[in-house]
C-alpha cells in the first residue's frame, strides 16, 4: 500500500476555531457525579471537584464545555440547581430514568469549568420549558445586578456575572426520545422567540440552533431548512451530531464512517446555504458538531439498569483501539471543514462515552481510553489553519461508500511555525506514505510518533496503551517520506516557515 499526499503550506480551508476540540458534561450517569464531582475522594478540592480528574482533563486541553446536556436538558429546570445545597430538591430525571440530586448546578459547573480552563456553552431547556426560563437564566447568569435574577446570583455567592457568551437552544429536539421533540415548525417558531428574548437581556450572547440528531434521521434536511427559515437571523451556528457504532462487526464498514460524516457536514453546508441564497443573505452559517463520537459498547447493559439510581453506571463503553482510529478520523473530517465547523464538542468527557474514565475509589483513580490519545493530540496541535491536501490512495467500497485507506489532514500553525501532519492507516498491511511539501522552507522534524500495533478490540483498562516515536521516516527540503504501520494513527510535526 501506498499514499502521495501533496500540501502547499498557503492553500488554507479556513482558521481551525479553538473551540474546535470541546465536550460534553452532562448530568447522566456518572459524568458528573463520582466523575468530575465527589467531595468525599481524597483529591477533591474545596468545591468537591476531583483534581485528579482535573489534572487528566488538562491533558486534553479542552476549550469549551456543553452543559447540562445532552437529553437531560430538556426535563431540567435550572433553578434547582441553584442556591444552598442542602435546600436543593431531588428529582426525577426522565431522559435517563435515574434520580437528581441536584448537588451539582450552575455555580459548581462554572467553577469547575473556571478550573479546566474552558468557557461554557450553556445548553437551555426547550423540552418541557421555554422563553421564560431561557430569559430567565441569561438575566441571572449575565445580567450585572438590580434584578431578581442578577441578585439572587449575587446572594448565592458570584458577586459578577458569568458573563457566558454561547448558548445551545435546546438539545437534539429532531429526536422522539427527547422529552418534549417538536416537530420542526414548532421547535423553529419556538427557537426563535427564545433567541429574541435572550437576546434582549443580553445582545451579545451567540446562539447554536439544534440540527439533526445524525445524518439518518428521516427528517434530515427538511428540518435543517424549516428551521433555519424561522432561525437565520438570529442564530450563528447549527448544530450536528453523529455518533458511530460497529453492531454490526464489520470493520471496514466501521473504520469508513468518517466518510459518511464527510458527507454529513457537506449536506448541512448546502442546506444552510441554499436558505442564505434562498433567503438573499450575507451572513453565512456556521456549523456546530456539538455531540460526536462512536458509542455502542455499553447500550446492552444500559438497557437491563435499574431505573431511578444515583450517579448509575451508564453509557460507560470501554473503548478499543478500532475505536480510536474512528475517532481520530473523524477528527480529521472536522479539520478538513474547519472553514464552516467552528464548534466541537466530543460527547462526552468523563466516565459517559468518555476518554477518561474514574474509580469511584482505589487505584487507579483515573484512566485514560484508547480513544483519549487521538483526541488529545488534535485538541493540542490541530491548532492554526487547516490546509488542502491532495491525496493519490488506493481506496476500498463498503456499501456505496469509498473509503481512501490512507487518509490525513494538514494543519499550519503560524504561531509556532509549526506544520502538523496527521495520517490514518486503515489497512491491515505496513504502507508508505510520500508527502510533497510546497511553498515552506526551513523544513525539520520536530517530533513524529504513532498510535499502532495493537489487537483492534484491545481496550486499556490496564492503562497499557500509549503512543510510540515514529521512527521510518526520512525529511527533506520539500518533501517527507515513510512508513505507517497497520492500522495506525501517525502526528509528525515539521518545524516549516513559509515562503
Ligand atoms: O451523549 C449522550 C446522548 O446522546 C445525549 O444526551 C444526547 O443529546 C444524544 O442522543
């Protein structure tokens, strides 16, 4: 197997968005609680927060956090998680059919996020709730003082305001398991007079509208178009979400799915820009793949839980190194449209579909998933502007869909005149791989490693998992030449100015 990739260091798709590489933090299984939350373990700081779960969440250098979901938002009313704790109500949650205790809320949340370094993008409930609450909560978290709202933020402990500026109207409102779907008539009517409020009590915010739950919903594409009709104008971004599983035991399938997501976000992008011609728009929409990530392993075992538990072990997949490679895939599909996708969220961060997973108690307290270090890598060097690359590979087809086996993406930082390459192997064979480097000069090598040489089902509970030097390559002036193990995941980094 071979691959020719050819990149011209001024061929740009478009800035890669910090808030590229964010996630999700919603109150569900134990996401929160015994995840990033558990006064009673021996690293808990003084908010109960898990500093050794802080420590690995830095790792991934994660600049945005969605929250409090995911499907939880949209049975949640805010104000119960909100003022002393103790006087706080325990509820029923409905997306997930566990219990609420309501000991982590909106202050917790922001003085953790404070912590990991990333702002929020503050998910409102448009299930069961509305335009009220939605103004509601931005008159308390952003509004200075003088009113119901901003004093009671005062009276219970931030004397300033959040000021939180990105906002989600509602979560995946497409889907009939959400708690309180609309159809999309309803959610876009409904969408649009809560944006208007919001944005009267602060004109500054921005606003994600919800899209569709994955590119199979059978409301795809008509609803990105009835929406957007009530929502152009108020809102920048539209949301997507894409999970991936392999029921079906077909690897190539599997590791092919990043096509479809290719494909996903092209269909949104004609979409939104078919109602901007149609429309007689300037402003472009941008895209918010605000939930992604492969998720199927736990589905069994969630389906027999108990119903109404505390902090439950749910949607807690162990994942295998196949999985990494979807993810690091995927990854590159939203480096390649980082001209359009300015936000990401990858769902979710901790014990819940997540790269780090915690005990409750004992060693280790932490560990790290197969799919952490593909993530952790883009999230730290896919940082600048994503560049063109021309690639020359032999491809295989899976129902319809070809699959390139050897496929990258490219990234400039100019701040660091770094070059970042990133390659995916997805055949089980040692391939070569030959890249043309244009208009740069001063070309060396920086580091190269790879993620590679283990069992695709292999998962890292024993932490045995790690990303190794890469070592065939060869730098030249223009070019770099080398050898990609099977099934592997490669980042080399060229120091390059250019020219
Ligand atoms: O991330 C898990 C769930 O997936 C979220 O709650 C929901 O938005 C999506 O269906």
């Amino acid at each position: 197997m071979k691959a020719d990739f050819k990149v011209n260091i001024n061929d740009v798709i478009g800035k890669i968005d910090p808030r590229m590489w964010g996630s999700l933090v919603e109150q569900l299984g134990r996401g929160v609680y015994t995840g990033i939350y558990q006064p009673n373990h021996p690293t808990a700081d003084e908010n109960g927060c898990r500093q050794d779960v802080i420590a690995a969440i830095k790792e991934l250098n994660v600049p945005v956090i969605r929250y409090p979901g995911g499907n939880f938002v949209s049975g949640y009313n805010w104000e119960d998680g909100v003022g002393p704790q103790d006087k706080r109500p325990v509820r029923l949650d409905l997306a997930w059919k566990t219990i609420e205790n309501n000991q982590f809320g909106l202050h917790e949340f922001m003085n953790w996020a404070q912590k990991i370094n990333a702002n929020a993008d503050m998910a409102i409930n448009l299930g069961t709730r509305g335009i009220d609450a939605a103004r509601n909560l931005v008159e308390y978290c952003n509004f200075p003082k003088g009113t119901y709202w901003s004093d009671l933020r005062i009276k219970n402990g931030q004397t300033e305001p959040f000021n939180i500026k990105l906002w989600s109207l509602g979560n995946e409102m497409d889907g009939d398991w959400q708690i309180g779907h609309k159809t999309a008539e309803e959610y876009g009517r409904l969408a649009h007079e809560t944006a208007k409020a919001m944005k009267i009590v602060d004109p500054s915010i921005e606003l994600i509208a919800c899209g569709s739950s994955s590119h199979t919903m059978a409301t795809f594409g008509k609803w990105e178009e009835t929406v957007l009709d009530h929502v152009y104008d108020d809102v920048n971004y539209l949301s997507l979400h894409q999970y991936y599983d392999n029921n079906e035991h077909n690897i190539k399938k599997f590791l092919g799915f990043s096509v479809d997501l290719d494909n996903f976000i092209n269909d949104v992008v004609a979409i939104c820009d078919a109602v901007k011609a149609r429309k007689h728009k300037n402003k472009t929409m941008y895209l918010a793949m605000d939930e992604w990530n492969v998720w199927y392993h736990s589905k069994d075992a969630d389906a027999k839980a108990d119903p109404w538990q505390i902090a439950p072990h749910l949607l807690e997949d162990h994942y295998n190194f196949a999985d990494a490679l979807v993810v690091g895939a995927m990854a590159m599909v939203l480096i390649n449209h980082a001209d359009r996708v300015k936000i990401g969220c990858l769902a979710q961060l901790v014990n819940v579909i997540a790269p780090i997973m915690t005990n409750t108690e004992g060693e280790p307290s932490v560990w790290l998933q197969s799919i952490f270090y593909p993530f952790m890598q883009v999230s730290n060097y896919a940082q600048g502007e994503a560049l063109k690359v021309e690639a020359n590979c032999k491809s295989y087809t899976v129902e319809n869909i070809t699959v390139p086996y050897i496929s990258s993406s490219a990234v400039y930082n100019s701040d660091k005149n770094e070059l970042v390459l990133f390659i995916e192997n997805k055949s089980d064979q040692e391939s070569q791989f030959n890249y043309e480097l244009t208009s740069c000069t001063d070309v060396s090598l920086v580091d190269a490693t790879q993620f590679c040489g283990y069992d695709l089902k292999q998962t890292n509970e024993d932490q045995t998992m790690q990303l190794e030097r890469l070592s065939k390559i060869n730098v030249a002036a223009n070019s770099i030449a080398g050898k990609l193990g099977p099934y592997s995941w490669n980042m080399i980094r060229l120091s390059a100015n250019v020219k």
